[in-house]
C-alpha cells in the first residue's frame, strides 16, 4: 500500500514542473496519453511518461540551485527567494504537511503490526502465506523510492520558491517568482487585471484574498474602509503572497470596452533601425501613469509643435509589444507607409527630430483586433509588411497565457528580405513545440493559405496594409473561415 501512494498536482503545478505549456498537458490527457483526476495528474504518471525529465538541467532547479549558491547575493535576495516571512510561512506550512503524512504513516504501521500479530495466531496455512507477502511488500516499498519520488520532490522545493495563484472567478492561474508583487507577477503570465498608477496610490488593483495569505513588500498610500478590511482586500501591485497557495478574487479586463481611454506623456527610450524602410520606436511612461491595453490594440501618438518644428503632430500605430510589460511600448514606423494622416510624424521620427528622452503624448487604446476570449482554438497569423506589429503583440501574449495548442505565423513581404524581425521568429519556432513559422512573397501567400485545411478550425488574425488584407480576407471566408473567426487588422 505504501508503494502505490502518490503525490497528486495540478495542471498549473505539473506543466510547472516540467517546463511545457498547460494546453501540452491537456492536449496528452484528452488524446488519453496521461491519466487524469478532477483536473489533477499523478506524480508517478508523470515521472513514467516523462522519463527523460532531468532535474539538474531544468530550470526550475537550476533556479533551486542558483540560491544554494549564490544565498546572500543582494540581487537574488531581492528577485528571485522570497521573502523570509514569506520562506517561513510556506515552510511552516509544508512541515505541517510533513507532520500530518507521518501521522498517517503511524497509524499505518500500527495496522500492520496488529495484522501481523493476529495473523501468527491463526494456525492455517494461508496464514503464513498472508504474512510472507506483507513482509516482503514492506520491504519492497522501504527499499526504493515510490514512482515519482523526484517529481514529488522537486514540487516540494518550488511551493517553497514560488507560489500559485489561482484567480477568481475567471479560473485563470499564474505564478509569483520570488519576492515580486502580484500585479507585476500577473502581467507578466499575460493576464488583464484592473490598475492604475502601480504604486499603491490609486487603489484600483484591489483584489480580494479568497484563501490564503498576502503581504505587503512596499509601502501604499491607499486607505482601505472598513468593509473592505473586513472582506481582506489587497492591493495587488504592493502585496506579494505569503503562502504557497493564493487563491484572488479579481476584476479582469475580458474585451476592449473594459479598457477605460487614457492619455499618458512617456519618453523615448530609444529609435532603432530595424532595416532600410522600419525603424522600432521604444517609449517609456511614467512608473505612476502606466498605459492598460489589450495585446493588438492601437494608440495615438503626439508630438509637440516645438519637437516637431512648427505643429503638432499626431499619427495612430498599433503596439507592438506586450501588455505584460506595460511600462515599455514599442512601435514600428515603415517608411513605405501610404498613410497620410501618419506622414508628418513618421518624417519626424525618420528625420531624426524624435531623440531618446523626447516627450511623446499617447492616447487610446483604440481597436478590437485582439485575441478571442477562452478560446482554445489553433491560432493563425498572418502578417503583411509591417502588419506583423499587432501580430507581435498578440504572439507574445499568446504564449505568456498558453492561449492555444498551436500556434502558425505566416509573415509574408512586398519586398526581398521585408521580414524586419526574422530572428525573432525563428527563436519562437525553435523554443516553442507547437508553433511554426513561414516567411513568404505576398504573392505566394495565398497559394500556401489554401493549402492549410485547418483554417475553418482556427482562430485567424490577419493585419497589414488595408488594400492588401481586404481581398485575401474575402478569400479565407470563401476558404471556409467563420466570420466570427476571422479578425482583420487594416493599417
């Protein structure tokens, strides 16, 4: 009985450990490669299926054993262990754990004893076959370690370095490394709470503790009432979790409309030359005035008429990077661009007026050209030219949330050589199972789309110029996409 004993995770928690995506895991039990129970897999399962696994090469001990070493490193102290309170609490927590598991194992000795006594009194041959079998059982299962003793163990060494946070009532999970506050731990899985300045002052991150323990690691000018003290509400963006275990009520954004219009004054950081036509514009906003969006949204962007010599200036671009680094935007500016209403101020940027620590004014977000909400369906993504700056933003969201079980880029150039970021794409398509990626003519695109049979199953995100996404828009719907499923992006 003590060899079939098994520690039991959750999905979360086991992808984890292995370091694969959660929809990998779902994807293995629905194909019924893995067993499952009520949403949990087995530690010996996983261990099995996954013998390969090498804990001294995973990151996750590699992380257990970069604190070993380098313990009283200020910089690890302060980013990667918990803090002490924090290291205390989930120790207590899993020595009662401990307690509790040997306490049961007592009372099953004690049975064992009791059984082997009353059984040497029964004088029947069956007898002493019944107690050959419980002594060598007993000592099979003292003499090596139960199926996923390694797994079990590595579990035990992570609840300890960080903790899991499960979100109500929208059921999304995620993870707080080290000392890291909740907001900047949530952002950075690809979810969408509620906040403001970030700093403890606005009090729009408040969240509600469902069960376990959060603490504050920064100070907060906030106040919270009485009622909201008696229902153990926090501030996200100041408490980080003192348990290994968390579960929040929160309020998330599920659709641009939850997105309020903001207007913040960032600073440029840098302004980059991708290749001859793109430059990548980096702005910085305030740690106190941060800008919410939805990955693949667009904002507008200002100049004053001193920067810009003469008039203000202001052009509409999409974000091209994630929200889950709210505080750095990124933009990509094509020279080749036919907008007119961009035309000044992209001059501007080209020119070399815009320089880094320039002021540059952002309005929005605008635009619903974002990921489908819990939806699991294959994503496709089809970029032209510089249509690939939402489809960014939406990639590495996708992948922050696990969003989908497959992931296809499609990233097709009016011109040789047109794929600005081609490294960081092929980074995706090795780093990531289940994501693949093709660089194409605009002219060839439509061939190779209607060569995928699995198009009318997926979620299909198509950007770039509007006279160029129109008619092969027209062409997937003919293809068999649902209308509902297709999602266009005209720059």
């Amino acid at each position: 009985m003590l060899a079939t004993m098994s520690q039991w995770l959750t999905l979360s928690r086991a992808a984890h450990l292995l370091g694969i995506s959660r929809v990998a895991l779902q994807k293995r039990i629905r194909e019924g490669d893995l067993p499952s129970f009520d949403g949990m897999v087995a530690a010996d399962d996983l261990q099995r299926d996954w013998p390969q696994l090498d804990l001294d090469a995973s990151g996750s001990f590699e992380k257990t054993r970069a604190i070993r070493e380098d313990a009283f490193a200020r910089r690890l102290r302060e980013r990667v262990l918990p803090t002490q309170e924090a290291l205390a609490q989930r120790l207590f927590v899993q020595g009662q754990e401990l307690a509790e598991l040997q306490r049961t194992l007592t009372r099953y000795h004690e049975l064992f004893e009791t059984l082997q006594t009353r059984l040497a009194a029964v004088p029947v041959p069956a007898a002493d076959e019944l107690m050959q079998l419980l002594d060598e059982g007993l000592a099979q299962a003292l003499a090596a370690p139960a199926p996923g003793h390694d797994v079990a163990a590595l579990d035990a060494m992570l609840r300890v370095m960080s903790a899991h946070i499960t979100v109500k009532p929208s059921g999304h999970e995620f993870f707080v490394e080290g000392s890291e506050t909740l907001l900047k731990a949530a952002l950075r899985a690809g979810l969408t709470p509620n906040y403001g300045c970030g700093n403890g002052n606005c009090g729009l991150c408040k969240a509600r503790v469902v069960a376990g323990e959060a603490r504050a690691v920064a100070p907060s000018d906030y106040r919270f009432s009485e009622a909201e003290k008696a229902q153990n509400h926090v501030l996200m963006c100041v408490c980080t979790a003192l348990s290994s275990d968390l579960v929040l009520e929160v309020l998330e954004a599920g659709a641009p409309g939850d997105i309020p219009e903001q207007r913040v004054v960032a600073k440029v950081r840098s302004v980059d030359v991708l290749n001859d036509d793109v430059l990548r514009l980096h702005l910085q906003t305030p740690r106190s005035n941060r800008l919410r969006f939805l990955a693949g949204q667009r904002v507008t962007l200002g100049v004053s008429a001193d920067l810009a010599g003469g008039s203000d200036l202001h052009a509409e671009y999409p974000v091209a990077s994630c929200p889950c680094d709210d505080r750095n935007l990124i933009f990509h500016l094509c020279r080749t661009d036919r907008r007119a209403a961009s035309a000044d101020f992209r001059q501007c940027v080209f020119d070399g007026r815009i320089k880094a620590g320039d002021e540059v004014s952002v309005w929005g977000p605008w635009g619903s050209f974002v990921l489908e909400h819990d939806s699991a369906r294959p994503l496709v993504f089809i970029a032209i030219d510089d249509g690939f700056a939402p489809v960014n933003s939406l990639i590495e969201h996708a992948i922050a949330v696990d969003a989908a079980e497959s992931i296809s880029l499609y990233w097709a150039s009016s011109q040789p050589g047109g794929q600005y970021l081609p490294n960081q794409c092929r980074a995706w398509n090795e780093a990531l199972d289940e994501f693949s990626y093709l660089a194409l003519a605009v002219d060839e695109l439509q061939a190779v789309l209607a060569a995928n049979a699995a198009l009318p199953t997926s979620d299909v995100y198509l950007a770039g110029a509007i006279d160029a996404v129109e008619p092969l828009a027209a062409a997937l719907l003919a293809a068999g996409v649902p209308p509902e499923q297709l999602h266009v992006e005209g720059l």
